[in-house]
C-alpha cells in the first residue's frame, strides 16, 4: 500500500466513494418504494403472483455488464450516463424484492390478519397497521442481500468508464499498481458493511416485538 | 339477540357448508355450535361477522339486518375470539388489548387504562402489559385473546374454538374462568366448538349441527343427554351420556350423608383402629378438612403420618350434582366418598348405593337448568 | 443489431460460435470445480452442525467483495509467474470459483438441514446406516435447494465470465469490451443480447432439469421451506 498516493488522491477517491454511495442507494430506496406496491399486488393475487415473480426471476438472470449496455436502447440515454446505472440496479433491486415484499406478507400469520379484519380494520388500515409491520423482518432481510450486491454490483459500471469506486480497480489495471485497487477492494466491503449494519439498526427499532434479532 | 333466518352458504363449485339454518342466540346467553368437522359450524358464525357472506337468507343482530351494515363497522361491533387468539405480534399486550377502542376513536390514554383493567379481570398480573405476545404461554395468550375481545365493551362476543389449542389442564381453567366472568357481564355469545363436553359444560343452550350444514338439534345440555332429538344426536352426545346426565341433577338433600368418625394426624395405632369402619379410616385436619385415608394395619405401633395417607378420594360438595358425588364414592378406596361443606369441612359420607338409591327416585330430583 | 447478422461475425477464431464456446468453457469449469467443493462441504456441515459459522460468515463477505477488484487484483498478483495465457485464464478460474461457492454451500447446507427429522429418524429407526440415509434420504430431500444454488452460481459464473473479458479473457464479453475499446455500439449490443440469451437459457435449463429430477413428493414441500431457508434466489453480484 502507497499511502502517499493515497494521501495525493483523496479528493479523487471521495469523489468517487460519493458517486459510488448515490449509485448505490437511490436505486436501493426507488427499487423498495416500486417493489411494496407490486409485491402487495402478487401476494393479493394467485395469477399475478407467478407472473410477477417469473419476470423478476427472469430480469435478474441477465449478467449486469449486458443490461449496462441494453438500457440506453430503452432509455435514449448515452452509454455513458449514470442513469443507465441507476436505472439497471432498480431493476434487480425490484425484481429481488418483488418476491420478498410478497413473501413478506405472506409470512403474516393467518390468525392475525383475520383477527384485524374481525376487528373492523378496513383492508388499507390492516396492510399498513398489521400486515406490513409484521412483515419488516422479512423485508429487512431482503433490503440487506439488495444492499449488499448493489454496492458490488456498481462497481461493474468501472468497465463502461462510468466513475465511481470500480474506477479504482480500472486504474490499478492499467497502471500495474496494486494500492487503488486494494483501497477500492476495502472501501466496497466497508461501505456494503455500513449500509448492511444500517439495515439491520432500522429493523431493530421497528421491530422491538421480535423475539431476538433476526441472524444473518 | 343473534338470529339466523333460513341462511344457507353454498360455494360455487356446489358444495354446501350451512344450509337454511334458522337459529336464535338470546340476549345475554351463551349458545354453542357443536358439531364434527365439516358441519358449517364455523362458517356460520364467521357470517354472523361478514368475514363470509351468507348466499341466502338474513342475520339479524338485535333485529336490525346485517347486510345492510358496513361490514367493518359491524365487526366493530362484536368481539371476536379465536383458536390462536390472534394477537398481534409487534403491538405489546396492553396495545393489543386497546386496539378495538382506538379504532372506534378513543383516547390512547383512555384505551390503555381500560386495557389495564382488562388485562387484570382475566387473571393475568398487570406487569404483563408490556410484554409481547410471544412472551407469553399459549393460555395466557388465549386470555388476552378475550380481554381483546372484550375491551370495546361489546354486546356480542363470537368465539371460534377458543379454548382447543391449550393443554387440558389449562382449557379446564379457562372454561372455569370464563364461565365465572360471563356470569358477571353477560354478553351475547356464540362459540363454537368440535369438544362436546365443552359444549355441555359451558352452554346454556347448545346446537349440534351435522355434516352437510344442517342444525340437528337446539336444547339446554341436560335435555340433550336426557332426550337427544335423534340417533346423529345421540351418537354425537356420546355413549356414556346417561351417566353424563348426572352432571346436571343437583343433589339438594336427596342423598342421605352418613356420619364418618375421624382422626388427625399422629394419632396411634390403636386409636385408628377404634375409629376405623372396615379397612379404612378418613383422616382430616385441625379444622375438619378431609386429607385422606389411612389403613389402621398399615401404621404398626408408631403413629399416624402423611405417608400413610391415601389420596385417590375426591371430595364431592353437598351442594353439587349427582355425578359429583358418584365419583366421590367411586373414586374412595373405602368406597365411602367424602362430602363437604362450601368451606370444604368434612360433613359426612355417602355410599354409591346411595347416591343410585337418589337416582332412581330422580322424578323428585330439581334438575339444575 | 447489425453486428449480429452479419455472416462474418460467425465464422472464425474470433466468431461468435467461438466465443459463446470459450464462454460456456470456463463458465463449466469453473462450476464444476465449485459444486465438487461446495456439496460435499455443505453436506458435511449440514450433517454435523460443525462449523456453520462459515456458512453466514462466507457467503455474506463473498457478496460484499467487488468482483471486478477481486478479478484484478488477482491476475495483477498471478500474471507475473505465468508466462502464457494461463496468467490470466487462472486468476478468473479462481475468481469464478470463489464466486459459486457460496450460493451451492448454503444451499446445500440449507437443504440437508430443511431434511424432514422425522424421516431421518424413520430411516434410523428401519436399520437404514449413515451413509445410507445421506444418499437414500438427506441427499434427495435436499436436492431441490443444491440444484437452485448451482443454478445461481452458473448465473453468477457466466455473467462474473463477461467481465473477465477486460483482462483479456476469450468469451462473450470480448464483444463488449472491445466493442467498447473501438466504439463499437452495435458490437456491445451484439455481445449483451448473447450474454442475456445463454444466461436465459442456462437458467431455464437448469430450472428444467430440476423439475426432471426432484421427486413429485418433494416439490410441494419444498417449495416453501426453500423460500424460508432462502428468501429470494442468491442474487449474482456482478
């Protein structure tokens, strides 16, 4: 490790563990807010279910480099616009949590929901009083894999020039020189752990009815 | 008031779960729907809440048409106990138990210091209010189930198999207490169960439902062991029902109670012997209380202590039923069963022969409902 | 789309049949070297409950590693000692490998684990030895779950294969990466439709194979206790 080098680049590599974070994190928020409302839709209904899950399955096969490349057909975006990014983790985002958000409320004991409906709650006031609150363990435990795999899976874009921690590596290569990349290696896994160990706090503190935190 | 009018519930693949059942809950009573599996038991009364629609014909509560009601605020009006209870698993137990009052609008302060006094009235100790439901047992969870239910202060209570999911011990306490605290509110109430002898003792008017969703018979429990309506009934009621029947004759001084000499513990040999009426000898305590009996023979020159005593007597009330007091007798090894007072002072005893002597004078006999 | 239909692309050492066959090479290479590694692990851990701390420890550190810095930062360190290709083709093997791991162990693990007890001990209770209930009874309980790992790792392996091509590996992603290098927009469309179709493609195969050869008893049951052992597919991190 060069820590001169390290000291010289500093503006550099914040500036790239910044884009590395948003690249990571909208898609992660947008990928949840769009995955609730489907996923609700999947577990209400047994047609949609299968078709929604197979799409999602179907989506998350194709290796991410090539949905890089196929989104601005789609989009009209440039090759090199960071949207194409934001756009592409929203997807697997989504189609990971699609199922979850429907496992999810599928997980809610069936004594419960009907004790809510026998007591008057309207179906809206179930979902967001009783069903998705119950839920969160099982949806928090999806978010932590998308968390997790988002952060590796930015640093993909390095490859199409689209900066961010992966640009690290793609120096390294060129210049022979092992200290970016082994710091772009670290940053990855610390950042994946922090956004992790935050996933793992906001589930704790909506669910102190759990019997003990859900292991990993 | 609860009333089925002619409500059948067909599905569209033709099955039929309840078919033109007309029943009538009365105001303040305790009606059970009994029956085997697959008699629509619980399909009718989860249409007296709407969580199923009937397909013909109407329920009425206290004479007002239920279809008519928007289906939540009607659920709002009838508490609802289930086999698991249901509890929520996130809300704490005093939230749980004031979830009916802040949905129709009360204060959460309010609701909480009524959930409080709930949580207390169903035997549980008020340190329990903030725990959370998993923290609890399956019995205590069950009595939640009911402070839940009640804490709206409902007029109708529905229960579906609210006491099958605990062990017997537990179920026969729930029974005990329930009965206790449905004898002080008096809620309108309709629980089913597939447990016939539930159904007997916690009834005060049962209907057996056969297969097909068919009411096969509407009576008090005593006119049900005495003269069920047909041979479903009968069967269903069970085989030893004759001797069941005696849970519902009331003793009230037909048995003549024979006088028993006594001892107490560390009396000798001897003395237990002069006291003895064949074999056995009935050992009580300072104040009369039966606990137990002893063999003379069996306490050889010491005196007489706790490891003497046989326990496999049970002790009837004087003021219980006829079935009480057989198994008193029955249940001795002396075959002289134990009779006490409310305070549970030794009276006397009674001989089986006697109580069967009652028995066949039963015309005499008040029958307890 | 051009670059697909013309005839000269599909033809030669640098034709797309070429490609698609270095691709499917080291991508069964790779997976083959995984699931020899992985099963009998994943077994060996569910069987005994010894060491399951690798199981959540591993697979949650593997995902959180960037492929692409992993990929480099190996042939940087490798390339020098080999002279040929294999200074490259080793360091991806590696990386591919350490990728499919994962999925298969916890899957495995998580199969042999999801074994019904009762039929393990009906098993015992018949004289059924060791050995023979893993192979009569755990293995092919399990194998819905092993089979879904291996078809995450095959994922995993073929679209981690892709990157590989920018350090000079042969397969599909060679029509990315150079297309990308020259500019080449229709060429890069070329390679990620091909890489999209055999990811597609394997996918369904495998999915196929599973219905094929899991027992009709099983997949009912299964089907549940896979979603709780594993909420969703083990997503590839590439």
């Amino acid at each position: 490790m060069n820590i001169e080098w390290l000291g010289r680049q500093f503006d550099t590599i914040v500036f790239l563990l910044g884009w590395h974070v948003l690249l990571t994190v909208i898609p992660l928020i947008l990928g949840l807010l769009i995955a609730l409302p489907l996923g609700w839709w999947a577990h209400r209904s047994r047609r949609i279910y299968p078709l929604l899950v197979g799409v999602a399955g179907l989506l998350y096969t194709v290796p991410s480099l090539a949905l890089f490349v196929l989104l601005p057909l789609v989009l009209g975006t440039k090759i090199l616009d960071p949207l194409n990014i934001v756009a592409a983790l929203t997807i697997y985002t989504v189609a990971l949590l699609v199922r979850v958000v429907a496992d999810a409320l599928e997980s809610v004991p069936e004594d419960t929901v009907q004790a809510a409906k026998a007591m008057g709650y309207r179906s809206w006031q179930s979902l967001l009083k009783v069903e998705l609150p119950v839920g969160v363990p099982v949806i928090s435990a999806g978010l932590r894999v998308a968390a997790v795999s988002n952060v590796s899976l930015v640093s993909v874009a390095a490859l199409l020039g689209i900066p961010q921690l992966g640009s690290l590596f793609t120096q390294g290569f060129q210049l022979r020189f092992f200290t970016p990349i082994i710091a772009g290696i670290l940053l990855c896994v610390i950042l994946a752990m922090i956004l992790d160990g935050l996933i793992i706090l906001l589930n704790r503190w909506l669910t102190p009815w759990t019997p003990k935190v859900v292991a990993s | 008031m609860i009333k089925f009018e002619n409500v059948t519930k067909a599905y569209p693949d033709g099955t039929v779960a309840v078919d033109g059942l007309n029943l009538e809950a009365p105001t303040g009573k305790l009606t059970i729907l009994v029956g085997p599996s697959g008699c629509g038991k619980t399909t009718s009364l989860r249409m007296i809440n709407r969580l199923i629609e009937p397909t013909s014909g109407t329920i009425y509560l206290d004479d007002q048409p239920t279809s008519g009601m928007d289906a939540a605020l009607l659920r709002r009006r009838i508490g609802y106990v289930i086999q698991h209870a249901g509890l929520f698993p996130h809300r704490t137990i005093v939230d749980n138990v004031a979830t009916m009052p802040i949905l129709l609008g009360e204060s959460r302060q309010k609701a909480r210091t009524k959930a409080l006094e709930l949580i207390e009235r169903v035997g549980l100790p008020a340190s329990f209010a903030k725990r959370y439901p998993w923290q609890l047992s399956g019995g205590q969870q069950q009595r939640v189930g009911v402070a839940r239910a009640l804490a709206s202060d409902p007029a109708f209570m529905l229960m579906d198999e609210p006491f099958s999911a605990v062990d017997p011990v537990v179920r026969g306490q729930l029974q005990d207490e329930f009965l206790r605290l449905q004898s002080e509110i008096g809620k309108t109430i309709i629980m089913v169960t597939h447990d016939i002898d539930e159904a007997l003792k916690l009834g005060d008017q049962v209907a057996v439902m056969r297969v097909g969703g068919k009411l096969a018979q509407m009576a008090s429990p005593s006119e049900l062991l005495t003269s069920p309506a047909d041979e479903f009934v009968a069967d269903f009621v069970g085989r030893d029902r004759g001797y069941r029947s005696l849970g519902f004759t009331k003793t009230a001084g037909a048995v003549a109670i024979g006088e028993e000499a006594v001892v107490q513990l560390g009396a000798s040999a001897e003395e237990a012997r002069a006291k003895a009426t064949g074999a056995w000898v009935l050992v009580v305590d300072g104040s009369r209380k039966p606990l137990g009996w002893a063999q003379p023979e069996q306490i050889a020159g010491g005196e007489l202590k706790r490891e003497h005593l046989n326990l496999s007597g049970i002790a009837a009330a004087a003021s219980g039923t006829m079935r009480q007091l057989l198994d008193a007798a029955l249940s001795s090894p002396s075959r002289r069963g134990v009779v006490v007072n409310e305070h549970g002072e030794l009276i006397g005893t009674v001989t089986a022969t006697d109580v069967v002597k009652a028995i066949e004078a039963e015309p005499h006999l008040e029958t307890a409902r | 789309m051009n670059y697909l239909f013309d005839p000269r692309h599909w033809t030669g050492a640098d034709g797309i049949p070429t490609l698609i066959g270095e691709h499917l090479l080291y991508s069964l290479i790779a997976l083959a070297i995984a699931a020899v590694i992985a099963v009998p692990l994943g077994i060996y851990i569910g069987v005994t409950g010894k060491g399951v701390f690798l199981i959540a420890g591993l697979a949650n550190a593997l995902r959180a590693l960037p492929s692409v810095g992993l990929l480099i930062l190996l042939v940087l360190l490798i390339s020098p000692a080999f002279p040929s290709k294999m200074g490259y083709i080793l360091p991806s093997l590696i990386v591919l490998v350490l990728l499919a791991v994962p999925p298969i162990l916890t899957n495995t693990y998580a199969g042999v684990r999801a074994v019904d007890a009762a039929a393990v001990d009906a098993a015992r209770g018949m004289g059924f030895r060791t050995m023979k209930i893993l192979t009569d009874v755990q293995l092919p309980c399990s194998l819905p779950l092993v089979l879904s790992g291996v078809r995450s790792a095959l994922l995993q392996i073929i679209s981690t294969a892709t990157i590989a091509a920018y350090i000079s590996l042969g397969g599909l992603g060679r029509l990315l990466i150079d297309g990308k290098a020259q500019n080449d927009y229709s060429q890069m469309v070329a390679g990620a439709v091909l890489v999209a179709l055999l990811a597609l493609f394997f996918d369904q195969l495998l999915a196929f194979i599973t219905r094929r050869v899991v027992s009709p008893g099983l997949t009912r049951r299964t089907i549940k206790s896979a979603s709780i052992a594993e909420p969703a597919k083990t997503p590839v991190t590439v």
